[in-house]
C-alpha cells in the first residue's frame, strides 16, 4: 500500500503542475565524511558486488542528466561532478551547488548511502509529486513517520524558491528547505519495497554489516 500526506510549508513558492513523463535530472549527495564509519567514502563502500554509489546511480539511470555533489570519483560515466562551497557543508550547501546544473522542472535528490534503492521508488516519488499541483515536493516517510529528505523529488523552481529564504546554505537543514514549500509526505508502495525498505540508509557499521547480508535489490523499474 502507498500513502500520501501533505506537510504545509510556506505559501509563495512557485508551484507549476509536473508532467510524470517528462525528463527529469537527479543530484546524488555523495560528500559525507561517513564519521560513524571509520571516517569510509560511503560512496566508494561495496553492497552485493557495486558501490553504493554505483547503485544509487542505476536507480536514477532514466534521468535526463545526473549531477553527483562529491570529491570527484573515477568510472562513473556521464554524470556532472560538482563540489559544495565549502567542501563539507552539508546537504542544503550539496543542492545549493548543483542547481546551476539541472535544466529540468523537475529533480530527484538522493543521498548516496541508499543499496536499496530503485527505479520504481523514483518514479513512484516522481508521480506523487504530480499528482498534487501546487506541491514543491514528494518526500518518502519511513516507518515511523519520519520524512526521509534525501528520497525526494523536487520541482526545481520550488527549491530555488526554498534556497533563496534560507540564505546561506552552509549548515542549513533539509527540513528548513521544507518550511517554504508545500511537501507531500508519501510512503512507499509494496513493489518498490525490497526485504529492506528503499529509505534504509547506511550511518554506522552495524547497519552496513545489515545491508551486506541482505545484498542489493535491482534497480530497474517495474
């Protein structure tokens, strides 16, 4: 089953209707310091024979174009590289960043650290965004009724709107981002929930060690 719920932010952010058809870019997070593991480039971790990375980036391969915010990285192919300002300063600095690359109305966000991931969970963010006019952004919840910032979907003028209120991004918040944008809160479908669900992120070891034992799941679409 999937779900949805509104979580009202600040009204006067741009709000155009969203085709689910249409190209989209994705910006991948890939510059965390992975302290609580050992101070490891999360991207560069291996889950079921890719990097996270790797996987992450099978998951948005329908994008139009893909923008990893991160040191740079050898063999990832067609995907535009950028770098925060500065180095380390956080998510809303990453976004702040790659904006100047992404030219369609729409873009997925994803952090880097997702092994299970996929395509079909993109595009199930992508038509819930959609399917609400006026929605900046579809969010995954998890579980417990957390928003997961980082499995998102976003409209582009929505989150320029978002960047220019918060002002300097270094060390800002995702969900400070959220206050000026209608968001849509959605759980995810049961066919884009693998044996570990899509939002399963990796902090520590123990978790890592949890993603290792159940591999990956594919990241094609349904």
């Amino acid at each position: 089953m999937s779900g949805t719920r509104s979580h009202a932010g600040a009204s006067g952010a741009p709000s155009p209707g969203t085709d689910p058809s249409a190209p989209f870019d994705a910006v991948v997070l890939a510059g965390g310091r992975g302290s609580r593991l050992g101070g490891r480039d999360k991207a560069t971790i291996d889950v079921g024979g890719r990097t996270l990375l790797e996987g992450v980036l099978d998951a948005v391969g329908h994008a139009r174009q893909t923008v990893v915010v991160g040191p740079t990285r050898a063999g990832l192919g067609n995907v535009v590289t950028v770098c925060e300002d500065p180095p380390g300063g956080g998510p809303v600095a990453a976004l702040a960043a790659a904006m100047s690359s992404v030219d369609t109305d729409t873009l997925v966000v994803l952090a880097t650290d997702l092994p299970f991931v996929t395509g079909a969970a993109v595009d199930h963010l992508r038509a819930t965004l959609a399917s609400v006019p006026g929605a900046g952004a579809a969010v995954a919840v998890d579980d417990a009724g957390r928003l997961q910032w980082l499995l998102a979907v976003w409209q582009a003028e929505a989150l320029r709107h978002a960047l220019a209120c918060v002002g300097p991004p270094d060390g800002r918040s995702l969900r400070q981002l959220g206050e000026h944008v209608e968001v849509r809160a959605t759980t995810m479908s049961d066919d884009c929930r693998p044996e570990l669900p899509v939002w399963f992120d990796i902090d520590t070891v123990d978790e890592l060690e949890r993603a290792r034992r159940h591999g990956t799941q594919p990241a094609a679409r349904d």
